[in-house]
C-alpha cells in the first residue's frame, strides 16, 4: 500500500493488514513518526511523542501476531489529560510536575486490545475552552487551513487525525471537546452517552459533563474503539461483529428512522451565529436523509433557560473546582484563573445544586420527550466554519465564555442533560472549511446514530479527503 493511504487507512482496516502480516507494527509505527516529524512542527497536534516505547511496543505486538486483540499493533494517540504511566499529564497547562502512577482505565483497555500508544496530544488549559491555544504548548493549527483553529479541547487530537499523524485519538468531551474539533477538522466524533467509557482514576468531571470517546476518519473506526473502551477485558478475544455491539451497528442498515430537525441555535447568554455556509452544509445534511427514506420533520425545541441557568453553573463550577487542586496556580494562564473567578462569584451553591439536580433530571426528562416522536434529532454543530487562529487573544475570561456562547451554542447543552451526539462531516465552506453536522440520539442509544452516520458515510464517502499539509 501507498505509505500516505497507509497512514489514512484508519484503524479497522490498520489492524486487518497486521493481522494478515502485510504490514508490521513496526512499519506503521515507523511511517507515523516520520510523519509526525515533517508535519507536526506546522500544527503542532502532539505535546509529547514516545518513539522509543511506541517502537518496543510495536515490535512486542509483532510477536504476537496471530492473537485476537482487535486491535494488535495498532498506533493510538492519548489526549493530554489522561494518565499515561510514567509521564505527566499536562492537562494542557504547566502546573503539573508528577509523572502519573498507572495508565488511565480507558488507556488500559486500549492496551489490553493490543493498541500501541504513540504520544499525546495538545489541549487548551484545563481543557476549558474551544479552541487548542496555551501559553504551555502553544497554537495548535486546522491541518486543513493552519490560520484556522481546530476548535477545542481536543484540537490536537483532531489535527493529528486529519493530518494522518495518526489513524485514531482518544478525545473527550465536556461542552462539546469532540465534536467542534470533529467537525472543524473534517473527521467523525462521538460524544458517547454519559458513564458509558470509564473516566478513572476520575469518578466523573465536571459534575458528570465531560466524557471520554474519539475522533476518527471512519464510524467503523470509531465503532470498534468505543466497543473496545466500553467492554473491558473480554475484549482483548472477542470475535467479530456482532458480537461487537457498536461495530455491528455502523454495519447495519439503520431502517426507517423517524429523524427531526432543526437549525435554530440554543440560546444562551448572547445571541448565537449562525452563517451561510453552515445553514447549506446543514440543509444538504436534512436533504440527503430524506433521500436515504428517512422521514424528517423540523421541530421547535424548548430548551428553556438550560444553558443561562443550568449549563452554564455547573460549568463555571466544574473550573472552579478544578482549579482549586491544581498545584503550582501560579502557573495558570489568567484567562483560566479569571474562570474559576467567575465559577465562584457567579454560581451559588444553590445555584449549583439545582442545576445537577432538579434541574438537570427536569430537562433531561424535557428533551427525552423528544424521543417519543422521533428517533434522532439533527442539528449543526457549530455556528460557524473553523474560526481564525487567536480569535480571543487577549480576551478576558468574559469575553472569552460570550465569544464561545455565539460561535458554540449547539454543542452544551447535551453534555449536560446526557445523551449520546456525533459530529458527522458535511462538506466545506466556500472557502474550504470543513463543516459538521450532529446527530443526537435518544438516552443510551450511541447504536442508531453510529448505524445512521455509517449509512450516510457510504452515500457520500468522507474519509477519502485529505488536507493538503498532509500529502
């Protein structure tokens, strides 16, 4: 195979050539670090690479070639905020000094399935802001056009996929941290059902928003890995679909579906955007779902004052909180500690307790009525195409969180009441901006929106696109 469709090949098709031995781990492994050398200096996607261990680790994986791990030899990207033995998570700041004790649940589970861990990717500070800028690691840039942002927090995550520095990252999500920089990036990302992948050492993040899952070229990609982080030990010998639940659902035709629609954006504190290159991308999205035999019908969404009162406290507090154990303050980046200000002078702790307790059950309830009726609900993802690099430089934190809240209102809100959402690549913008639009499934139901998003993955094709920084 061509070295370049070798290293956009994801990680399905990666493991299948390891497994048959047209390929080593070795030869993968190698062929991404030289990548990463010639093109991550103009993205800056890793804040760490680990030539050396990921090299043994793939020579270990080759002698055991012939196992049924699924994904023997494989090399995975870890984003900087979850513990890799031996090295410090960053957490995408410099506060940090202690090398973590063990690997993280989900970095076990991926290493009993046999992954080889290539490095780990950049996130804006405390992994709180939309876009992947730092004073610790710097910028990181859209492979597809670097004045342009990746979005955040797992920017670097998204940039290394794109750039095909490597064929799957972990990401996580706590107000949309997988599925802005999906869409910004081209790419397909799921933010999984709460508690569906573990968070350890962590019980929950951010008062129960923020989970774990990943950014990938194909669903089937996606599919595997989340059947990986979610089944544990068995599946280090599991047998093929449909054992797999997730991986037999991208492929599986989805049915009818009963799919409502609606552009209109979430209100929160400022009004939100919403520009034409994303209304069409969105409108082509609904047109091609009806043409598949879905029946689609836009909807009027009462969201209510869920991101003012509640979405908001719990993520103002979420910061706050953090921030409080963070060693070495002195490190943090104003913009971040004027956050936590905000966690502490703004949201009550009455204010917080209803918001995680009452009043996230009474909207959650709210939404799931949604589900009576339908079967997935498709919104845009962002208001607009990847913005400029450094777009709020400079801003206070503020100015920073109304910024955000018209350039992001769609994503939040399903952090807090839950339910599982993925970004599903949409096109370009006319200046060639990659574009997404999400798919939000009812509570615990991931399978219908992987199953859907594969159908519309094989009606229009994604993956085969490439940056031109990548080639």
């Amino acid at each position: 195979m061509d070295p370049t469709d070798l290293a956009f090949a994801g990680v399905v098709r990666q493991a299948e050539l390891i497994r048959s031995g047209q390929i080593s781990s070795r030869e993968l492994v190698e062929l991404y670090l030289g990548r990463i050398e010639r093109i991550n200096p103009e993205i800056n996607a890793f804040s760490a690479v680990f030539s050396d261990s990921a090299l043994a680790e793939a020579d270990a994986a080759d002698a055991r070639r012939g196992e049924q791990g699924p994904l023997l030899g494989v090399p995975i990207a870890i984003k900087d905020n979850i513990d890799i033995a031996g090295y410090v998570t960053s957490q995408g700041t410099g506060c940090f000094d202690q090398p973590a004790r063990k690997d993280a649940a989900l970095v076990q589970r991926l290493r009993r399935a046999g992954a080889v861990i290539l490095g780990k990717t950049t996130l804006p500070e405390l992994a709180i802001f939309g876009f992947t800028e730092s004073k610790t690691w710097g910028i990181t840039r859209n492979p597809w056009n670097t004045t342009r942002t990746t979005g955040g927090s797992s920017g670097g995550s998204a940039a290394a996929v794109a750039a095909g520095l490597v064929g799957a990252a972990h990401a996580s999500d706590g107000a949309g941290s997988i599925r802005i920089p999906a869409a910004n990036c081209g790419l397909f990302g799921l933010k999984p059902q709460r508690d569906r992948v573990p968070l350890g050492p962590l019980t929950e993040h951010w008062h129960g928003m923020s989970v774990n899952g990943f950014v990938t070229r194909t669903v089937l990609d996606t599919a595997l890995l989340l059947d990986v982080a979610t089944a544990g030990e068995q599946m280090a010998t599991a047998p093929p679909p449909p054992e797999r639940p997730f991986a037999g659902a991208a492929a599986s035709p989805p049915g009818k579906l009963r799919i409502a629609y609606s552009s209109k954006p979430i209100r929160g504190i400022v009004p939100p955007h919403y520009t034409e290159d994303v209304r069409r991308a969105f409108e082509e999205t609904v047109e091609l779902l009806a043409s598949l035999g879905h029946e689609t019908t836009e909807v009027k969404i009462d969201f209510g004052r869920t991101m003012g009162n509640r979405f908001i406290a719990t993520y103002l507090s979420g910061i706050r909180e953090e921030e409080a154990t963070v060693p070495n303050k002195e490190r943090l980046e104003p913009r971040t500690r004027g956050m936590a200000r905000l966690g502490k002078t703004v949201v009550s702790k009455k204010a917080l307790a209803k918001a995680i307790g009452s009043g996230r059950e009474a909207d959650t309830a709210r939404l799931d009525r949604l589900y009576d009726d339908h079967d997935v609900l498709v919104t845009p993802v962002t208001g607009e195409p990847p913005v400029e690099i450094g777009k709020w430089e400079g801003k206070g934190a503020l100015w920073t969180v109304l910024g955000m809240s018209r350039t992001y209102p769609y994503t939040p809100i399903w952090n807090h009441t839950g339910q599982p959402a993925a970004s599903v690549p949409s096109g370009f913008s006319a200046d060639g901006l990659p574009i997404g639009t999400m798919l939000i499934g009812r509570t615990g139901d991931e399978a219908t929106l992987i199953s859907l998003a594969a159908q519309m993955e094989s009606e229009r094709p994604w993956a085969g696109g490439r940056p031109p920084i990548a080639s």
